[in-house]
C-alpha cells in the first residue's frame, strides 16, 4: 500500500508539473491543485454535491486561491470560475473562445445529437427551434392551459401524506412528454420515466462500466429509453409521409420538411428529445420540491405568497383554468421564484472548453483545449455579490437591492447562445404549482429531510409533507 500510494503521489506530481510548465509557456496559469492522477478532484466535487451543504467545496478553494482556480475533474485539468466577470466572457464567447465541452458520462448518456453537445450553425438551428415551442406567445395560447390541467389531475389525487420530491417529478415528466409527443399520462410515460430517473443517476459518475455500477445501468436505461422513442418516432414518421398526423409539438416540428425541421435521421431526433426530456423535467420538479422547503421553513413569505394567490382564486374561481394575466399579476411569487433559483442552483454551472489561449482576469490565461467550469452557484451563494446569500430572502428581489448587479451576477439559466430555452416555461410551471398548492392545501414537513444535489436512487431525499386539503374559504390564514 505504502508503495503504491508513493507512485500515485510521484505521477500525480510528475502531471501537475508537465502541466504548469506546458501552461506557463503560454501564460499564467491560475493557481490551484490538480489532485490525484486521472481522478483529479472529480470524487471530492462529487462527495459534496451529494450533501444538503455543497459550499465547502468551493469555499476552500477560493479561500486559498482566489474566485478562479485550477483543478481536475472527470478526467482533464480544468479552470473553475466562481468569479462573474470571468462566467460572463466564458458565456458570451461561445464559438469564439469557447465551445461546449461536457464530461463522457454526460455526453454519452445524453447522446451526441443532443442540443447541449450540438455546435455552430446546427445549434443556432436547434435552439430556435425549441425557444419557438417555448416563447411567452405559445406557452399562453396553448400551454398554460396544459400546465394547469395536469397540476390539478395530480393533486386530485395526493392524499394525507405526499412524497413531494416523487409528485414534482411526475408532474413535470408529464408537461415535458405532452409538450414534446403530445402523449398524455399512461402505463408508457411512467414506465418511461423510471427508466429516466436511472438514466439521470449516471450523469455525475466516472463513465467506466467496469467500476462504476450506478453508470452501467445508467447506459442500460438510456438504451431502453431511446428504444422507446425511436418507436414513437418511427410510428410519427409514417403517419407524417401519409399525411395522417395533425399533431402540433415538437416532434412534429423536427418530422416538418416545410417548416424548418426535417432531414433529420431518427437516431438524431431520438438524442434530441431525450436530452429535452432531461432539461424538462428533472431541473423543473426540483426547483419544485425546493421552493415548498423554502417556504415552509419561511413563513412571513408564505403567508404573503398565499394573499397574492387567494386575490386571484377569488377572482377567477375555485375550478377556473388560470389565464396568462394570473400569470402576469404574481409579482411576490416571480420573487419567490428567483429566490428558489438562487439558492437551489439546479444549474450549478456550465462546461465549456478554450479553443484558443483565452487571457482571464488577474492576467491568467486558460490554455487551448483546457476545460472550463463557470460556476454558476458559486456566484449566487457569494456574500460579495448577495447580501446574506446563504439565507432564502425572496423580498430580495421587490427592487433587486439583494444583489450588487443582477445582469452579471445572477445567471440560473446559463447565459449568451446557450441560455436555457425553456427558461420562461420553468417560471410558467413552477408559478401554477405554487398556486393550485397554497389554494387547495395546508401542510407541514413530515419530517427533516434534507435534499442533496446529485441525487441516487440509494441517497435521493422525497421530502414528505403532511397536508390537508382545505375547505372553500378557509386558504386564507392557513400555515
């Protein structure tokens, strides 16, 4: 053990140094530690971002070497930015500086023709394409509808104990399948969706098979998961060459030769929306159960969260689909909403890799072909950026005196050609399910559980909640 731990150490020192020197004939490299041989520091980022409190591993670092550091994760040397000046020049210069860069046990369970790994012109293409499906114009005129319908057929059926993690998670795998395929809730989307959840574990794992049994079966359900929308696809796209489909989603857009889509081989419109899949419902169902443990734990915003939505349900009636100027009248809750999204960080940060000698802040430069990390979190949760940034303060936000600039400091959807297209969708989805919750139920944590980052089967949090449906007139005043 002695013996091999010595070689370890040697090699590992022999790369750092091969590395530093190769970086210093170009620049300056930002101080940091590369950790141990080919794992890096990967086990580290991974072991804290499976707590309820991920901070300190950011916060040791850029207390010994400054807001951007270098490290090494999943595999290659990487700089990490926890500074935004520098997340904004890694943001905005996609294809100039920068391009997308994603670790093998992302990229391959996502699939190569996945928006998040496309690049160039096709990208350009492919983003449009989804921020036409998911623009204020269409989620008004058809989707707000569909949002509300699918909240309440949910919560219909919760009982006195809810598994809030489980029911946020149905609920938005639902709105995403609807929104894509047009398939309403069946024996197919839920078997369909445990497959997901599997396939979702393996993104944050070393992508070897042979060590890692979490990303083995993580491959498997992602087989068994494109086998399943390649029959959907398939089955469309004969409907579609007879001209039997009247479908308006975004399938149907990707099979429209005339409309902008088409050309496009099955295999690659499987990748697509299985990472849509991805992007749709599991960042949105969090944010969800979040937003309720915030709450609970805030009572002050609760109580002025459910005034905000009594005056709407007395408006527009207990059984009353909500209409787009509900949507637009909840002003605390859009605070609300930020606040979950700065202290939750479900984007916890964004990889890209320097395609040029690319000069930093401080004179550093990160060198041709190096990974980067913008961490988006590690801006949110800084008290130099967010006054009390650590606390959940949703009044923050009546007149953004909470943040010293929220253009540069506050980014929960990425930023520049890669800013998340369904970023208005998530506020949409998350503002109707606090609404129909804070009308129609009072509940109270079952019990303290805390809720991790990169969740498992083994070590994912529910957050049970005990609720109580309330009686007509009786939502005001309830905790």
């Amino acid at each position: 053990m002695f013996v091999f731990t010595l070689i370890l150490s040697l090699l590992s020192l022999t790369i750092f140094v091969l590395l530093r020197s190769r970086a210093r004939r170009r620049g300056r490299l930002p101080p940091g530690n590369l950790g141990l041989p080919f794992i890096g520091e990967t086990l580290q980022l991974i072991s804290a971002y499976k707590t309820e409190n991920p901070e300190p591993f950011i916060d040791d670092r850029v207390a010994r070497y400054g807001s951007v550091f270098t490290t090494h994760l999943f595999g290659e040397p990487t700089v990490f930015s926890a500074d935004p000046e520098a997340n904004r020049l890694i943001l905005q210069n996609e294809g100039r500086l920068f391009e997308s860069s994603y670790p093998g046990s992302i990229s391959n369970l996502l699939g190569r023709h996945s928006l998040l790994l496309m690049r160039g012109s096709l990208h350009k293409r492919m983003h449009s394409l989804t921020m036409s499906f998911a623009n204020s114009a269409i989620i008004r005129d058809h989707l707000l509808l569909d949002i509300d319908r699918l909240v309440r057929l949910n919560m219909d059926a919760w009982t006195a104990r809810v598994l809030l993690m489980e029911e946020a998670k149905k609920i938005t795998f639902q709105l995403t399948v609807k929104q894509l395929m047009s398939f309403d809730p069946c024996e197919w989307t839920e078997n369909l969706m445990k497959e997901y959840m599997l396939v979702i574990e393996g993104f944050f794992t070393i992508p070897l098979p042979i060590f890692s049994t979490t990303y083995r079966r993580a491959i498997q359900a992602r087989g068994k998961v494109a086998e399943a929308l390649s029959l959907v696809v398939r089955e469309r796209r004969r409907e579609t060459e007879r001209g039997e489909t009247s479908k308006n989603d975004m399938l149907a857009a990707l099979l429209d030769e005339q409309g902008g889509g088409g050309g496009f081989s099955d295999e690659e419109i499987v990748d697509f929306m299985l990472a849509l899949l991805v992007a749709g419902y599991e960042t949105t169902s969090t944010i969800m159960t979040l937003a309720v443990k915030f709450l609970t734990e805030t009572p002050l915003a609760l109580a002025q969260l459910k005034d905000e939505h009594e005056e709407i349900r007395v408006k527009r009636g207990e059984n009353e689909a909500l209409q787009w100027e509900d949507y637009k009248s909840m002003s605390f809750t859009q605070c609300v909403v930020n606040e979950t999204l700065r202290v939750a960080n479900i984007i916890s940060g964004v990889f890209r890799r320097a395609i040029t000698d690319v000069t930093i802040k401080e004179g550093y430069t990160i060198p041709k072909g190096w990974k980067v990390f913008a961490s988006l979190r590690g801006v949110h949760m800084d008290h130099h950026h967010f006054k009390d940034a650590r606390i959940f303060n949703p009044w923050r936000w009546q007149n953004s005196s909470g943040a010293t600039s929220t253009i540069s400091t506050f980014n929960p959807f990425g930023g520049g050609p890669r800013r998340c297209p369904g970023a208005e969708l998530a506020r949409v989805e998350l503002s109707v399910f606090l609404h129909r919750l804070v009308t129609q139920f009072s509940w109270e944590a079952a019990e303290q559980d805390k809720l991790v980052f990169f969740p498992t089967t083994r070590t994912q949090k529910r957050y049970p909640i005990s609720i109580r449906r309330l009686k007509r007139g009786e939502a005001e005043g309830e905790s």
